[in-house]
C-alpha cells in the first residue's frame, strides 16, 4: 500500500499540537483531519475513511481512555496511537490494556511518530500469520512448532518459560506488551503483579539473544509499562527509510517531565 493514502484523524484539545503535527504530516503524503474532543471523534470514526488514529489522553469531555474504550466497540481493528505525557504510566497501562496499539509520550519527534504509526497500519493491514509459522526477525529465529529457536542459525538453548516470553513478545513485534499480559500469557491470571520475578527471567533471556545484553537491539523495554520486540522492518530499513525524510530533531509541544 502507498504510504500517501493513510488518512489519519488526529484527536487533540491543544490547538498548539495540532498546529505542530499536521505540516509535517501532510508534508509526508499523510492525509490529516483533525478533532478536539472525543466525543466529536467517535462520531468521525463511526462514519469511517480512516486508517489510524492519534488519540490525546488528556482532554475535557469524555477524555482519551473512555473515548478509546468506546471506539474499540465498534472499530476493534483501528490502529490507534495514544499521545501522552511522560510521567504518566498508569493511563498508558490502561490504555494497552483496553486495545491501544501503541503511545507516543509528549514532547515526541516527527521521525519518531512517523515510524509508530506505519508500524501500527503495516500490522493491521499484513495478511493474516499461521500460529505455527515461524517468526523471523533480524539474526534471531523462532519456530513455535518445534519451540526451537536460533540465532545466525545457530540454536539458542532456551528454558521452558523464556521460550514462551520470547514467542509472546516476538509474535506481537513492535507492540507494547504490558507487564501484567505478559505474566499473564506465560504463567497465568494469578501472576499478574509479579514483575520483579518476570525481569528476572527477561535478563537471562537477553543474554542469550543480545549480541550486548545491557544494550538491546531486539528485546526492549518500555519503562514502567512493559516489553516490545523490535519490528522486523527495523532489519529491513523500511522504517529508518519511510521517515528518514523528518525532521528528527523537531518536538511537539508538549509536558515535559524529569
């Protein structure tokens, strides 16, 4: 699909950050409508036409949470990107947790966003993968069939449970996976607040799959939030490519945290 036909809504109360976001992305072939409040949002959307959304958490009426909440009702495939600000990991738990696809926390560069929301389109839009098929990434292998796993085709000798953290996080590449689903998928509902526990086993797993384990290239961490597996267009060049024409340097307005 040509990247020029994403027709993105953006949904923002600050005018100052829909006066900053919407240059550059038109600039880059996206088409951009915007909304200030999530109540005008859901009425744009239930008409449709559009193939992602930048959803503000913070905003008066209805607010981000609630409006994504009630968007995933009736569009539960529609890419959606939370904006948010830096200090507030809670809201964007709780946004993963009810469908979000991803967030951007303010002050964010054009380059940045850019590459997240083409992330989330390309994966809607990829055809459907067999649960079986392999899952290749960058130098590193997985087959869920064999639960074998390799690296440079050299096998990677995995326990049980790294093996099943490994295939969460690689079969949602690119994704956020929050601590308490991972837990979840790979030890159960009781194990949801075990996190301590869970980066244990995320630090053994880096050693086996980093080329420098205290500076991942594959498994990485959202502070606070969770995990995500690097994209596989990370290795191809796509996404560096597709924004190299951002400017990187350039912020939204937005709060800044310590």
């Amino acid at each position: 699909m040509k990247q020029s036909t994403i027709r993105i809504l953006l949904v923002d109360d600050e005018s100052a950050i829909r006066r900053a976001l919407r240059p550059p992305l038109v600039e880059l072939g996206f088409q951009v409508v915007e909304a200030w409040r999530g109540e005008e949002a859901i009425q744009m959307l239930r008409a449709g036409g559009f193939d992602v959304v930048l959803l503000d958490v913070n905003m008066p009426g209805i607010g981000g949470i609630e409006t994504l909440r009630r968007i995933r009702t009736f569009a539960p495939r529609l890419p959606i990107l939370m904006l948010t600000v830096r200090d507030a990991e809670a809201e964007k738990v709780e946004a993963l947790e009810l469908g979000a696809d991803d967030y951007v926390t303010k002050p964010f560069s054009t380059r940045e966003l850019v590459a997240r929301i083409r992330t989330a389109v390309r994966r809607v839009q990829a055809p459907a993968r067999a649960e079986d098929a392999p899952i290749e990434i960058g130098e590193i292998c997985l087959e869920p069939m064999k639960r074998t796993v390799t690296k440079r085709g050299q096998p990677v000798h995995l326990t049980r449970k790294e093996f099943d953290i490994l295939h969460c996080l690689m079969s949602r590449a690119g994704q956020v996976v929050t601590y308490a689903r991972l837990l979840t998928a790979v030890w159960g509902a009781d194990c949801r607040e075990e996190v301590e526990y869970l980066r244990t086993f995320v630090r053994q797993l880096r050693k086996k799959i980093e080329d420098d384990p205290s500076n991942p290239l594959y498994l990485l961490t959202d502070v606070y939030v969770g995990y995500r597996f690097t994209d596989a267009q990370m290795f191809s060049g796509e996404t560096e490519d597709s924004a190299s024409d951002a400017d990187e340097t350039e912020e939204t307005p937005g709060e800044a945290s310590s």
